[in-house]
C-alpha cells in the first residue's frame, strides 16, 4: 500500500499481496511514465532514503505461457 516518509534518511517496506505467480523485477517511477528497474526478484522491497515522491510496482508472471502483468503501483509521498 502507499505510505509516506520524511525526506532524507528513510525506509519503507512494500510488500506484494494477492498476486500469484514469479516476480520478475520491481520497477518504480518519479512521475509515472517512465519507469525503471529494481532488480529484486522476492515478494518485499525496502525503498530507502528518498528524496521526492516515488511510484512502485512489481512485474509478475504465472508461468512461461503466460502474460506479464504489472501490480497496481504503490505510492510512497516524500
């Protein structure tokens, strides 16, 4: 879910429920059009010490034959 931090020295941890398949990657983005990548496979990610507010999600998918698909972003406002 989306949360909100203090800017400077900061964590938060996302955690990815209801979704059923692999994680590919987590990807996040600053102004939500251009998106980069995390490079963590598992179903939790700590965000730290950001500086402006940030958009995550994670990219899924249920074996090779199907789709990929993205999960709903959560919000952290710096």
């Amino acid at each position: 879910g989306d949360n909100t931090v203090c800017a400077g020295v900061n964590s938060t941890a996302l955690m990815l429920g209801g979704e059923t398949g692999d994680i590919l990657k987590w990807v996040y983005s600053t102004d939500g059009v251009n998106w980069s990548d995390i490079n963590n496979i598992t179903r939790q990610y700590a965000a730290q010490d950001l500086s402006t507010t940030t958009q995550y999600r994670a990219v899924v998918q249920n074996g090779n034959s199907c789709s990929i698909d993205t999960s709903t972003a959560a919000v952290v406002t710096v």
